[in-house]
C-alpha cells in the first residue's frame, strides 16, 4: 500500500486539495477506474470531489498521468490533529485490483 512520504499541515480554516499516486503500484497498462473511496480517520475533517484523477497532475515532484492517482478535497479538522486519508478504488485489471493508498496530513 502506497504511503506518502511527507506529512502535508494546513490551517483548521484551510481548504487543501489531496492526491495520492498509485504509479508504482499499477501494472504497465492498468489504470484507476471507476468510484473513489476516500475516508479520515480521526473523524473531523469533510473530504469532498473524491475521484479518479483525469488529467496528468505532479505529486511530490513526480508526473502522474491520468488514471494513476486518487485525488480528493479536504476542509476542517481541529488544530494540533494528524489525520490519516485512506483512499482505495478498483483498477481496469482482469481481474481488477482493489488498491489502497494513504497520506497522514496534519491540522496545525
């Protein structure tokens, strides 16, 4: 399970956007697909637009093609709390993987 390096901080009264790559966990041909699950752990922050990420991004310096990565959007939270974004979704596999990925982000 990809776990990312960094440890992202935002305010309390932030809006912050996520992603977390999958490319080193994919097969040479084989993307993302279909519905995101995107949960928090401690409770307390509201993760929004959960997806399948359409359209290359860059992720801790690194290019990411469309297809590899779970992005989502994250609001809240209480200062001081580090949290921890669990993501998952199905690949376009046969028979498709279920991959799971987190990042840790801290509320400061």
């Amino acid at each position: 399970m990809p776990k990312a390096q960094q440890v992202p901080s935002k305010l309390a009264a932030a809006a912050r956007n996520g992603a977390i790559s999958f490319v080193n966990e994919l097969d040479s041909t084989e993307l993302m697909t279909g519905a995101a699950t995107i949960t928090v752990l401690p409770a307390g922050p509201t993760l929004s637009s959960k997806a399948v990420n359409t359209a290359g991004l860059t992720i801790d310096g690194t290019t990411v093609a469309a297809g590899q990565a779970l992005q989502f959007h994250v609001t809240g939270g209480d200062a001081g709390v580090t949290y921890v974004v669990t993501a998952s979704a199905n690949t376009d596999a046969t028979p498709a993987q279920t991959l799971v990925g987190q990042v840790e982000f801290r509320v400061r």
